[in-house]
C-alpha cells in the first residue's frame, strides 16, 4: 500500500504559471491570426494551456492547505510571486514569434508531461496524461507552421530566422535545475527539467533542419523567471489581466 | 478540476430558453437531405432550352417545403440573395468576435476566461461555416474578405458599439446571442440546404452561448453593489442596439418580400423583434434587471409586450460604418488581415514547393517505371 503522495506545491506553481502566461499571450492572437482558421486553432491552443493552468494551480493550491484556489494564485499574487520562465511572457507581435515560442515552448511542455504522467502524485499524474495529448498537438501545429515559414518565401525566412534567433537565448532557462525541481525529482513527484534538454533539442534541431533555418548559436542565457525575476514586459501583462478582479476584492463572478 | 465552487454562481434556467432550444432540434430533423439527393451527386446538366420546366422545378420544391442543393437549378435573384445573406452573416461572426475579445484577457476568473476565450474561437468557427455554405454557391471567401475589409460588405449593427466594462461581455451574449438565436432559429429551416444545415450546428452554439450570458448577468445582479451597477448599465447599452439587430421595421425593409417568398426568411423583421421582447421580459425580470423602456408593458389585447421601438436613423447610421466603434472594427481586421499577408503567401508558396517536389518525384519514378514498362506509360497518358 502507498499512501498519497503530493507534490510539492512552489514545484507545480512553476508550471502553471508557465501555462497561464503562456495561455494569456496567446490569448491576444484572438482576431489577430493571419486566417480564420489559425483563429480556430490558436484559441484552442490557448484553451488547452489555460486548462492546465487551472488543474495546476488548484492542485497547487490544494496541495499547500492556505486556501488560495485557482484565481487567488492567478489574480491576487504580485509580480514577483509568479516562478513562471520568461520565454513565455515575452509579447510577441509577429506571427514568426508566436509560431517559434509555440515550438520551443510546446516541445518542452511535450517532453515534461510525458514524463510526468508517471508522477507518483496520482492528481499530477492524470493532469499529465490529458495535457500530454494537447501538447502533441501543439507541436504538430507549431512544427509544420515553421516548416511553412521557414521554406516558404524569403520573407517568411527572414522573418522566421530572425524569431527563433531572438528567442533561442531565451530557451536555456526551461532546463536550469535547482533544489525545489531536485527534490521534486527525487521523490518521484516531478521532473528534473537538466534532463529535458538533450531530447528537445533533438526534437528542435529535427524541425529547423527540415525547415531550412540553422539551430541558432548558444550564448546569452537571461533566467531568473523561476524565482520570481521577470522582464519588464511582465508587469503590464499581470496588471492587465489582475486589474479587474483586484477592483473588486471579495466579489464572486 | 475541482475548487471552482467558491466563484461559481450556479444561475438558474433563463425562461423560455428551452422552447428555442427545442425549436432547433425540429429544424435539423427538418434540414436533412432528401434521400436520393446527395450533395455530391454528379450535376445533372440543365438543358439550356427548358429554363421553364427548371423554374417550375424549383418553384415546386419551395412550395413542398423541401431543400434546394448546390447542384440544383437556382433563379440568379435566389443566389445573389442567399450570397447576400451569407455574406453579411459569416461577416458579423469574424467582426463581432472583436467586441468580446476586448475582454479575454481581462475576464474576472480563469473560468470566465475560458468561457469567452471558447465563445469567440465558436464565432470563428461559424465564419468557418457560412464560407462553406456560401463556397457551395461558387464564390470564394477571399472575395468575402476582400469586400470587408474595403468596407464594402456589411455586418451586424451592434457590433460597432464599444465593450467599456466586463458586464457588456455578459449583456452581448444574453441579449445580441439571445436576439440572433432568434432570427437564425427559423433560419435552421430556409429552404437552401447548406445553409439551413449551417444554421443548425450556429444555433446550438449560439443557445449555449446565451444561456452562459444570462449566467454571467445572474452573477453580477447576484453580486455587489458595484456588479450589480454595472450590469444594470450594460444592459441600459446594450437594449436598443439588440433590438435594432431585427433590421429595419418591415414597412422599409428592401429585401423581405422576395425572402419571405423564397423560404429563405420565413418571418418579418418586426414578427422576430417582437418575439425577442416577448422572450427577454421574463429573463430580465428573473435576472433582476430593468430594461431601460419606460412604455414596455403586457399588451393583453394583442397577447404580446408593447414596446418602443429601436432609433431607425441610429441603426442606418451604424450600419453605414459611423457607430462608435465602426471605423475601429473594420480598421482592426483590415490591419489583421494585411499583418498575415506574408503568412498566406508563405504558405501557399510551401504548397507550391511541395507540389513541385511531389511533380519531380513522381517524374522521377514515371521515368524509372517508362524504361521497363514504356508502352503502358504512353497508353495511360493518352
């Protein structure tokens, strides 16, 4: 007999604030997508991400025992209580951005849920098996995108070269190890993310290649995300979407 | 996913929401195909000498209540009034989504946020739908796009007034969902298939959307003072330009005598208006709200609500780009659409390279094949 076993609660905060800013960026895509059906698809996306940030988070919440559901964690922590990477708050205008972040970001998340659906934390372990099957499509999505772009026109070369050369620097942070994913990794709950890196950019290198763009060089490796050290591009994005549930303290919706 | 109790308001029914509900499921047993009469069937070739016998054809099929198909013989005035219609609708479905996008990343919980997140990724798969009913009638979208963004089609009145507070997303889905549902729900039985079957799958989307609107008022007049404000201002907004979705009173309206005629519109535009008011009085009042019409009362004599009807100039005002936000909405998609210019040329120039592998291929390999088996390759060609 096992009995329960929970994992650590900042441990699953890292990932669903990874979800929920993700889900938040791509949100903005809404009526923005270059056709209507990568409307469709992006929404979904974006739904998909904001499911996990939810089970995430209430899982998170449950798990530390203070009484902070889902939309305490999302909409009444500040700034710098949010351990999400910074790869996923980056705004992105250019369609090139969004389609490499969700490659880059898509084939991490891939990688880590597959992994996590044999999470000794059962609860962990169910939200990894339906997330894992979104995130295979994520990346179908992302991959062929970039394919289209990548050896499309000169233009959509360019344009993409140039994305995945802003946003490669960005990437390192997904796989920085630390105590809280150590012990999580240790007791079988989660994932070393130091482990991830060698099969995504297996995975990556196998996309850029087929898509005519050259695995960008390593160098500049910016972090601090998971402890709560943000771009600046973070505090108008956390004031946008806490601004009206903050107006209203106490209120139910 | 547990722990959504401490937001969730659980709202009752909105009265009378069953009966539309209802109303849908008899179409779509109604718009099935007729049996024998695939859309895919091979196009009969139309003798040109008996135009006639195919308008008698076609007159016959109306009067039986039965569906006109892509393949079928069509009056030129049917298709370009289908079109019309088409147009002007999948185009109210791509540019209302930006009312309610306005307020995604705003929405007060995760759940509201992917309420809304859903509701507007369902408004573009509806474009989706009427594209692909209007593609049956042999025009391509881009046209579609095209004219919208050059501001020569036109869409829904009320999509050119602003969402200034999170209220409005509950009052555009109870009320403008509420008052589509009830022009469209005949609609699910218009005499063009795809259309009446596109219909079916909109309008069950568009129930389901109303009755998460009245959720979300419920709600807010559930809720603080300030919510309950709020609510109360959004729905003060949003009445007229529901009303006004009807178009004008049928006394001026161009279109209705030859749709009505047709079976593509089976009902009038003041019929439905007054349906819709008939349908909203019982649902505000259960929500607790005011509808901001001081001579709206129960007309016994005529079994239905008195009402003051929508401001006519406004409507052809708004209509015509000058609502508050017209200029915005069509500058917003036309910038979308030029934004993604390079991406549709990517894609089909990826396409094109494809193909063009795919041709050398297959040349390749016809090639290889023609040295062994030379003959057979020259007969199949011919």
């Amino acid at each position: 007999m096992t009995t329960a076993v929970h994992t650590a609660p900042d441990y699953l905060l890292r990932l669903g604030d990874d979800a929920l800013v993700a889900a938040q960026r791509l949100c903005w895509w809404a009526t923005r997508a270059p056709q209507l059906e990568e409307d469709v698809a992006l929404a979904n996306i974006a739904l998909d991400l904001l499911g996990q940030a939810r089970a995430l988070l209430g899982h998170a919440g449950r798990v530390e025992g203070r009484g902070r559901d889902e939309d305490t964690l999302a909409f009444l922590r500040d700034d710098r209580a949010f351990t999400n990477v910074q790869l996923v708050e980056l705004a992105d205008t250019d369609f090139a951005d969004a389609v490499t972040r969700l490659l880059f970001f898509g084939v991490y998340q891939d990688l880590l849920y597959r992994r996590l659906t044999a999470s000794t934390d059962p609860v962990l372990a169910a939200i990894a098996v339906k997330s894992a099957k979104e995130t295979a499509y994520h990346v179908d999505h992302a991959a062929a995108w970039t394919v289209r772009l990548g050896d499309g026109t000169e233009e959509s070369h360019r344009r993409m070269r140039r994305a995945t050369r802003d946003l490669w620097p960005y990437t390192h942070e997904l796989f920085v190890s630390d105590e809280v994913f150590a012990r999580a990794a240790t007791d079988g709950t989660g994932v070393d993310p130091a482990g991830l890196r060698a099969p995504w950019r297996e995975r990556i290198t196998t996309v850029l290649t087929e898509a005519t763009l050259p695995v960008p060089e390593d160098g500049w490796a910016p972090g601090g995300g998971r402890h709560g050290l943000h771009t600046e591009a973070f505090g108008p994005l956390v004031l946008e979407m806490q601004g009206l549930h903050r107006a209203h303290p106490g209120a139910r919706w | 996913m547990a722990q959504l109790a401490d937001n969730d308001i659980p709202a009752p029914e909105p009265p009378g929401h069953d009966a539309l509900v209802q109303e849908i499921e008899a179409a779509q047993r109604g718009a099935a195909q007729r049996p024998g009469r695939p859309e895919a069937a091979p196009p009969a070739p139309p003798a040109p000498h008996d135009e006639e016998e195919l308008q008698a054809r076609f007159d016959a099929v109306i009067a039986a209540d039965q569906k006109i198909e892509p393949r079928d013989w069509m009056p030129d005035a049917y298709r370009a009034t289908l079109l019309r219609q088409l147009a002007q609708h999948a185009n109210s479905e791509i540019v209302g989504m930006q009312p309610e996008a306005n307020w995604i990343s705003r929405a007060p919980t995760l759940k509201r946020k992917a309420i809304l997140l859903a509701k507007v990724q369902d408004e573009a798969g509806h474009g989706l739908y009427l594209y692909a009913a209007a593609e049956t009638l042999g025009v391509d979208r881009s046209q579609f796009l095209d004219d919208l963004d050059a501001g020569r089609q036109k869409y829904l009145s009320f999509i050119n007034y602003p969402t200034l507070t999170w209220a409005d997303t509950g009052a555009l889905a109870w009320l403008t969902d509420g008052a589509a549902i009830v022009n469209q729900v005949p609609l699910c039985r218009s005499s063009y298939g795809p259309y009446a079957r596109a219909m079916v799958r909109v309008c069950k989307e568009e129930s389901f959307h109303h009755r998460q609107g009245f959720d979300a008022l419920w709600a807010l007049t559930h809720g603080t003072d300030a919510q309950r404000a709020m609510a109360q201002d959004a729905i003060d907004r949003w009445w007229y330009p529901a009303l006004a979705m009807f178009g004008p009173p049928t006394r001026d309206s161009v279109h209705t005598e030859a749709s009505m005629r047709w079976r593509i519109k089976r009902f009038t535009n003041d019929e439905l208006r007054q349906r819709f008011v008939d349908i909203c009085v019982p649902q505000a009042e259960a929500l607790g709200v005011r509808l901001p019409d001081p001579d709206l009362r129960w007309n016994e004599e005529r079994g239905h609500y008195d009402f003051t009807e929508p401001d006519y100039d406004e409507l052809r005002r708004v209509i015509k780009g000058d609502g508050p936000a017209g200029r915005q909405r069509v500058a917003h998609r036309r910038r979308a659409h030029q934004a993604g210019a390079w991406v549709r040329e990517a894609s089909a120039a990826h396409a094109a390279k494809r193909r063009a592998r795919a041709a050398a291929d297959t040349a390749e390999t016809g090639a290889d094949i023609g040295v062994d088996i030379g003959v057979d390759t020259e007969e199949s060609a011919a």
